[in-house]
C-alpha cells in the first residue's frame, strides 16, 4: 500500500512535488504532464462545456495528505483558493493517523425523483392507487433508461407524500426512488419521473406539475468518525486534555447558536467542497443538502458532534447527504478531474462519498484545534502571506523570502510587501 504520509512535500516547489508524487507511485506520467503546465483543461474543450465561454478560470489544484480511511491510504485532491486549507486537513489527517485512522461507512446510492400532483379530488384515494401499482410505475421507470437497469441500477421504491403548501392547498407528491450506481444520475431521474407522470396523473385524478430529483439525498448518505486519546492533540502550551475539552465546548456552541453553526459548518464545507471541484462533483447540490440536513430537526445546526468518551479520548462524527459520482455529468471532460480520480484510485462512488465526509471531519478537527489553542489567525495570515506578496507585485522567485519576512514583522500587508520589494529608500 503506498503511504499517504508524505514529509516534507509543502517544503518542495511545485515540480518537486509532482515528481516526489510521481516516484512514489501516486501519479503517472500522464498526470504529471496534465498538471504540470497548469492547463488542464484548454478553452477550446471548455467552449464545448457551457454556452458563451470566453475562457478558462483556474484554481489552484493541491493533495492533502496523511489520511487513512478505514485501514486504506488516501492522497486527497482538493481544488480551492484558500489559504491554510490543505494544510489544516493534513495537519489534522496526521492528528487521526496516529489514532488509527478514521472509519467511514454509507447506507447506499438511493436518489430521489419528484413528480408533484395538482388538482387532485381525493388525496387518501390517490395515494392508495398509486402505492398499489408501485411496481407498475417502478417498471415505467426502469423502461425509459434500461441502459441503468443493465448497470445494475434503476427504480427501487415508490413513496408517496402529502405537501400542504403556505396557502393552504394540499398537494401529494409521488417520490421515485433510483439507484444511480456509479453516476451522479441527474438526467437518469430527470427521465425516469416525466416517464411515470403521465401514469401517476391516472392514478391519482390530477395534473402532474414539477418532474425533477432532488437533491435532498436523505436516503444517500455517508459518515465518519474518528477517536483521538487526548495526548495526541497536545499544541504548545496546551495541554491535549485542555484541547479536547475546548473542542467539545467549542461543539456545544455550534449546536446551541446559529452564529456559530454557520461558521463551523462552512469550515466543514471548505474541505468538503474542495474534494468535490477537484473531482467534478456537483458541488452546488451536496453544499444545498448538506445544510437543509444541518436543519432536519426544525433548528439549523453542528453538521459535526464532538464528545469526550469516558476514557477522555475525543470522538467526532459526521453525516451528510453525499450523491457524488464516478461518472457521468462533465467528470470525464476535464483533464484535471481525472487526475483527481487516479490519485485517489477509487472503484465506488460509495468509496468517494465516505472519503470526502471523512475530510470534511478532518477540516473542522483542525479548525477547531486552532481556535481553542492558538487561534485561527497565527497559522492562516503565516499561509496569507504569500498571496499578500504575490498581490504586491513580487515575482515569483521573491516570495517566499517576502513572505518570510512578513510574518517576521507581524504586518502581513500589501503595503509591508511593497515595502520589501522596494528595499531601502
């Protein structure tokens, strides 16, 4: 098994990373090439993409190291503009890998298809029909895409749902359940549900409006978690019991204050975002899931629970709706997306979705840590600095000493840099 513990690589510059990657087994020659010119993908491939494309915009592509996930190792592909990101989930990937590692699991790769009914004369009677010919409208489904069917996907259940809108009008709305397999499967259910509407509108005695999925993937979700004895954690000064017990206050506050909530949960989409662009998941849809989950119990809430065990070690777990795919959509079209697939050397979409909660958890594990200890700052504005130098105007080769000498002064500004660069008057 190649080792995802990599010292020393953020100390290498960007081709001696990519070499180091490439000998140790992690990348091919073909990935070295496809992301060694930093245009991985060209505008001409990007004008077949979307309507109206002027270009391409880049972000920067980097891998997070250390993880281990359930006794395997993983090179984390993370596309992001943010500072101190990568580095927070290897440093907190490392945290993990000494305690074992983190443990993830999924319940399956069932998606959701709406058909909503208007106009319907007896709502009781309408869903009683519909749920008897459930098997019926499952077979119109797998009909109209077979080529799922033969993939060993395809419609498994029908549920049926009463809606009572703001104005009063109760609606139903029949829910396709489709497993996509391997895809993220958006244009399979988009087909599936207008396929069975035109039944469901018999069945029921009304009109079929909406025929779309939703992305509220309740039924396709993934977790992890991890276990980390508190001497681990120990930074500088702070003691690891001291640590773990801010981590668990600091948990308290994001499930108590929706001020806190928001900003904790964006540090977990900051990993978990990153995983997806990299990938070329749908980032938009599992961002929109991921919150309207943090609020199934009526309250918007901690996507992350932090405890402390009877033996004092700290146990942090998440959960998210996490549809992600292997194939399909425009994965396939970006050379750098597939990259971010080989690194990771996945055979399940399943296998993807626990990787990416288990770096989302690493995330908040590391942002968390810098709060209670530290604070968020020193490490961040250290990472900052490079782009206030690069801001400044400092040529490439001048700004790792800019920045050294930023955070030397403790004045991580544009005009500090420019002051540098300037050198004596």
């Amino acid at each position: 098994m190649v080792s995802s513990r990599i010292p020393g690589l953020h100390q290498l510059d960007r081709m001696g990373r990519l070499q180091r990657l490439h000998d140790a087994g992690w990348l091919s020659d073909a990935d070295v090439e496809s992301l060694a010119d930093g245009r991985a993908l060209d505008s001409t491939r990007a004008d077949k993409i979307i309507e109206n494309a002027l270009g391409v915009y880049a972000l920067p592509f980097g891998v997070a190291t250390n993880f281990r996930i359930n006794a395997r190792d993983y090179l984390i592909p993370m596309v992001i503009e943010e500072p101190s990101v990568v580095a927070s989930a290897s440093h907190a990937a490392r945290i993990v890998r000494a305690a074992g590692g983190f443990a993830a699991s999924s319940t399956g790769r069932l998606m959701v298809g709406q058909v909503q009914l208007l106009e319907v004369p007896d709502l009781e009677a309408a869903e009683r029909e519909i749920r008897l010919h459930g098997d019926a409208l499952i077979g119109l489904a797998n009909d109209a895409h077979p080529a799922m069917v033969r993939r060993g996907g395809g419609a498994r259940g029908v549920e049926v749902h009463h809606v009572l809108a703001d104005d009063g009008e109760e609606m139903l709305v029949l829910h396709l359940l489709v497993d996509t397999r391997d895809a993220m499967g958006a244009n399979t259910i988009n087909t599936m549900v207008e396929a069975v509407a035109p039944a469901a509108e018999i069945l029921s005695g009304g009109r079929a409006c909406l025929r779309i999925l939703s992305n509220y993937t309740d039924h396709c979700l993934a977790g992890a978690s991890c276990t980390i004895a508190a001497d681990l954690l120990t930074s500088g000064d702070y003691d690891g019991r001291q640590v773990v017990d801010g981590i668990v206050a600091a948990g308290r506050l994001a499930e108590a204050d929706l001020h806190r909530a928001v900003t904790h949960n964006k540090g977990v989409m900051n990993g978990v975002d990153a995983v997806l662009i990299a990938t070329g998941n749908d980032w938009r849809a599992i961002e929109a899931a991921a919150h309207a989950y943090a609020s199934r119990s009526g309250r918007y809430r901690s996507m992350t629970a932090w405890r402390k065990d009877e033996a004092g070690n700290l146990v942090g777990n998440l959960e998210l709706p996490m549809p992600v795919g292997l194939v399909g959509g425009s994965i396939g079209l970006n050379p750098g997306t597939r990259v971010a697939h080989a690194l990771l050397g996945l055979s399940r979409a399943e296998e993807l979705a626990q990787v990416v909660v288990a770096v989302g958890l690493a995330q908040n594990l590391g942002a968390l840590k810098a709060l209670v200890t530290h604070g968020i700052q020193r490490g961040h504005m250290a990472l900052q600095a490079r782009s206030v130098a690069l801001l400044a105007g400092a040529p490439s080769a001048e700004v790792d000493r800019v920045a050294k000498e930023l955070v030397k002064r403790g004045d991580i500004t544009v005009a500090g840099a420019r002051e540098l660069l300037a050198g004596p008057a």
